[in-house]
C-alpha cells in the first residue's frame, strides 16, 4: 500500500496501561494526540503516516512528469487539479504524523536521506499518457481499497486525514479511467498504448499492498491497535475483484493467463507479483529511485531560500511591529 | 537556528451562518501566508466561506487527564436535560 511493510514497533509499558488502552480500542474509542498511548503505537504510527505522505509526495513525481504535456487543456487542468490534490494529501498526513512529536522537517529529512520510506509503486516511469490513464485507474484504485477502512482507524487524527482523502481520491480514480478509456475506444495505436500501460503497472499494482500474508510478519499487533484494517492479501484480492471487470468493460486484458473467475470461491484466482522484484525496489533498486529521490532533494534544496526568506521577513515585520508598540 | 516555520491551527466556516471548525494544520512563516496556504490546502472544492489560522502555540487546551473532575459532575444532573421532566400530552409540544 503506500504504506508497505511497516514493522510493528515492540512495546515495554506498564501491562495494566497496555491493556486499558486495548480495551479503549476495542471500544471503538478514538485516540487523541494528549491521550496516553504505548510508545509502540505511537513509534509504528509515526513510520506508517510518514510513509504515506512521503507517498503522496513522491507520487506527484509520474504524473507531474505530464502536466505540460497533456493531450488537451481540459486533461491538463484536471491533470493539474489531480497533482495538487496529493500536495493537500500529503500535507493532511504530515499534519497528522506531528501530533505524534514529529516534526514536518525531521519527517522530510528521512525521507530525503533514505531513513523513511515511500511506496514501491512510485519508482515505476509513466512513459507516455496512457500511463497517466492507468496511474489513476489502477494506483489510486488501489490506494483507495487501503485508505476507505483506514477511516476507521483508532488514531483521531489519522482518521480526519482519511477521510478527508477519501473524498478527493474517487476524483483520482474516476478521472484515470476516463482518460484511459479514451484510448481503449479510441485508435488501434490509441488502443494498444493502453494495454501496454495495463500490461506494465499491472503487477506493481498488485506490489502495492505488500508481501502476501504468509510472509507478512508485523501485521498482528498493528491490526490488534486498529492502524492497519486489513490484511495484504484481503486487500488485493479486493482490487483484483474490483478491477477485472472494469478492464474487460474496456476491452483490455490483464496479463495474467491464469486468471480466472472461481467459483467456489466467489473471487478471482490470479497469480502474484514477482516478489524478488518488490524487495528489489523497496532496496532502491527499482527503475527510478535514484531520480525520485534526487527530485525531491533538489526540490528541497533549491527551495531553502524561499523557507529562509519568508521566515525572515516575517521575523522582521515582528520585530517592527514590535518596536512600533 | 532552526528555520522551520511555525505550526498553524486552520478553522474553515463552511457555510454562512455556520461556526467555524477545526479542519487541520499547516506550516507557514506567517498570518498571512498561513491564510494563503489554508485557502490553497482546505477550500479547494468549496468548502468555506471564512477562514481562521491561529499558530498552535498559542492554544490552550484542557487535559486528558483532567476527563473525570471536568465532565463527570454534569452526569449527575440529569434534570439539566429536558427530558428529565414528564409533560402530559394533553398540554401539547413544549
């Protein structure tokens, strides 16, 4: 998901507190920032919320990648429109993860040095528009499937972010479709930029939601504490069930050949992700994390005397307006 | 020094006639630019009319741990609540 592999944080408090705060919990009670908390949930809540806005941000590096490039104006004011929103998303997010006594620049700093991860899927390239299409379509409806029960998550304001996310992401999702669709109706050239965009995010798609349950370790004591929802492997079956239909809507076929409808099961059957390739991207290894990274550290370096002049020219009016008193 | 800007608190007045409510924080060096960034961050599709930012440090708030002596001494008063009192039907609504 955006957040991937997020390792529970072991916790050595006092068992009575500990067990106090479960059955708050278990109550269906939210957690306030003041409210005591073990320093587990707060150490896993502070890497996962991090990590999904790092996500938010780094992501905006594909699609910017075709802003001024769009096909028309109108995809390029809504292209515009989609970007900025995940500037908003990953601000909601940082917003959050400071209540837990983080600061916004310590969170930046580990990203930009590597301490803090993003998702997976943001160090694949958009070669060309169809991407864009596909990025919409099958990112954010993947990041949708996380983020819709993660409204109900225990953390008060991990859950105002989410929901107020959530009201933006179907905009994503919806108009990813469209532009794809556009394609797949359109041209037989048109037409095959599309499957080859499905063709190549299809399966980091699928990465997105992190290794399968069975090797998925850290996740008992997290979902016990109500900051992840799901396990991997519900969520994207979830998505798969979701998005086989819409791609056959579109004519599109997914490149799994052992896909398959099942019965019994009531979902689909499908063949997972090469994981040797996951873990190969979370290393740094993927096709763009040298770029995604040096982007944002360029970014930030180059913006270091706009925060410093800013500052300073608030501090003087102050000290002005001070003086003036 | 350390050059981070100051938290803002953003309070949105979603419709006229409406209190403002608490939506979220931002960071900017100043009022000004707080207000420019909440416009930009939280009223995006409509949703205000108003716009307040206070800088968090500036905000008093009541602990946690204070929950019992604050709020429990107004569940003892239930004849607070107008539902503590029977009003026969023949007198109609009040």
């Amino acid at each position: 998901m955006y957040a991937q592999m997020i390792k529970s944080e072991a916790t050595q408090d006092d068992p009575e507190q500990l067990a106090a705060f479960q059955a708050r919990i278990d109550a269906g009670e939210k957690i306030e920032p003041k409210d005591w908390m073990p320093e587990g949930y707060r150490k896993t809540l502070i890497r996962q919320i991090g990590q999904h806005a790092h996500s938010e941000i780094v992501g905006q590096l594909p699609e910017g990648n075709w802003i001024t490039r769009a096909p028309t104006l109108e995809r390029k004011a809504i292209l515009l429109a989609k970007v900025q929103d995940e500037a908003g998303h990953g601000l909601y997010l940082y917003g959050a993860a400071e209540t837990l006594g983080v600061s916004r620049d310590e969170l930046t700093e580990m990203l930009l040095d590597g301490r803090m991860k993003y998702s997976s899927i943001f160090n694949y390239p958009t070669l060309n528009w169809a991407d864009i299409g596909a990025v919409g379509w099958l990112v954010d409806g993947a990041a949708i499937m996380n983020q819709v029960p993660l409204q109900r998550t225990s953390y008060g304001p991990y859950s105002r972010a989410m929901i107020r996310i959530c009201k933006e992401e179907s905009f994503h999702q919806r108009q990813g479709y469209d532009a794809i669709r556009r394609m797949a109706e359109g041209s037989d050239a048109q037409k095959k930029m599309a499957q080859d965009a499905l063709n190549r995010l299809w399966y980091p798609s699928l990465m997105m939601f992190g290794p399968s349950d069975k090797d998925s370790v850290h996740s008992a004591q997290s979902m016990a504490w109500k900051i992840k929802m799901n396990t991997n492997d519900e969520l994207r079956q979830k998505f798969v069930d979701q998005t086989v239909p819409q791609a056959e809507y579109l004519g599109l076929t997914v490149p799994d050949p052992d896909l398959k409808w099942n019965e019994a099961r009531g979902h689909y059957d499908f063949t997972d992700p090469d994981w040797t390739e996951f873990y190969e991207v979370l290393k740094g290894n993927g096709p763009c994390n040298t770029d995604r990274l040096a982007a944002r550290n360029k970014a930030w370096d180059e913006g270091a005397w706009v925060r410093d002049g800013l500052l300073a020219h608030a501090r003087k009016r102050t000290a002005r307006k001070m003086a003036a008193e | 020094m350390k050059n981070e800007w100051p938290l803002w608190e953003v309070f949105i007045r979603g419709q006229h006639g409406l209190s403002h409510r608490h939506v979220g924080s931002l960071h900017a060096p100043d009022a000004e630019m707080a207000i420019k960034n909440a416009r930009d961050v939280y009223t995006r599709r409509n949703e205000g009319v108003s716009i307040w930012v206070v800088e968090a440090n500036q905000i008093s708030a009541s602990s946690p741990s204070d929950k019992g002596p604050l709020y429990e001494p107004s569940e003892s008063k239930v004849y607070r609540h107008p539902t503590f009192f029977d009003i026969p039907d023949e007198v109609g609504a009040m």
